[in-house]
C-alpha cells in the first residue's frame, strides 16, 4: 500500500516513508472507529485504497492549497463506506 500512495503522491523516493505509513494507520484507524473492517482495511480492496490515498493526499504536506478539497472526498468516501454492509463487521 505505501508504493501506491507514494506514486499517487508523487514521491519516488524513500525520504517520507515514516510520515506516509504514519497517515495510512490513521487513516484505517479512522476507517475502523467508523465501522470498517479491519479485515477489509487490509485488503487490496480499491475503495479503500482510494480513501486512504485522499486521506494521505490532504494531510500530507504543509503547503498543500488542495488538502480541503481532497479531505472533503475523503470524507464523502468515508461515509459512502460506513453506510455500506459490505465493508461493515
């Protein structure tokens, strides 16, 4: 999963690694409180790749003008995922 951000974020290097894997458990830590899971959270599963890709993508950085946008995607997505038995325990 951290290569897949990674490239979503454009980053080909090993540099940010920390903070990148530190955003994806909190992410699916989100994702869990809400009803998710873990099963699936640690799965290949797109949606939740992709949620967790704009999760990444709006709080990584710290001058990042597109962090509401993606963080209101994120959000959108999150709540499409807990409304969803199939993602649910």
């Amino acid at each position: 999963m951290l290569e897949k951000v990674k490239l979503s974020l454009r980053i080909n290097n090993d540099a940010f690694d920390e903070e990148i894997n530190s955003l994806i458990k909190s992410c699916k830590k989100e994702l869990e409180l809400v009803g998710i899971a873990p099963s699936i959270l640690n799965s290949n599963d797109a949606m939740i790749l992709q949620a967790i890709t704009l999760y990444c993508k709006a709080h990584f950085g710290f001058d990042n003008s597109e962090a509401e946008r993606y963080m209101k995607s994120y959000e959108s997505l999150k709540i499409l995922l807990s409304t969803n038995t199939k993602y649910k325990e």
